[in-house]
C-alpha cells in the first residue's frame, strides 16, 4: 500500500474511491523544501521542517506496516 492510499483505505475498502493510474504511481514519495540560508534560521521555519522530517518517518513507518 502507498503512503497516499493509507490516508483513504476506508473509502478505497468500501470503493467509494478507485485507485487510478496504478502502473504509473511510485512506491517512495519525496519532497523538498527550499529556504534561504541565514545563520539563524526563523523559529517558524525551522519547527515546519522538524515537523515535516517527523511526519516522514511516520508516513513511511505507517505505510510499510501496513
């Protein structure tokens, strides 16, 4: 299962959404996240890419358990 299939299983299950273009989706997901480099990167910054870095883990946690 994809880590996108994972937020909609119920509705996928129950086939109130059909997974379209299977043969082209990718097993990994990747993002990016560009910022100016400063010395001290803002507060807001910085907690938005912890945040992102830890909902990663989970997402990859959660979508090879499954």
């Amino acid at each position: 299962m994809r880590h996108n299939e994972v937020l909609v299983t119920t509705e996928l299950d129950s086939g109130k959404l059909i997974a379209l273009l299977q043969p082209y989706t990718r097993s990994e997901f990747e993002f990016s996240l560009y910022y100016q480099p400063r010395y001290k990167m803002p507060l807001r910054v910085r907690e938005f890419k912890d945040y992102l870095i830890k909902r990663t883990k989970e997402l990859k946690t959660d979508v090879f358990s499954v």
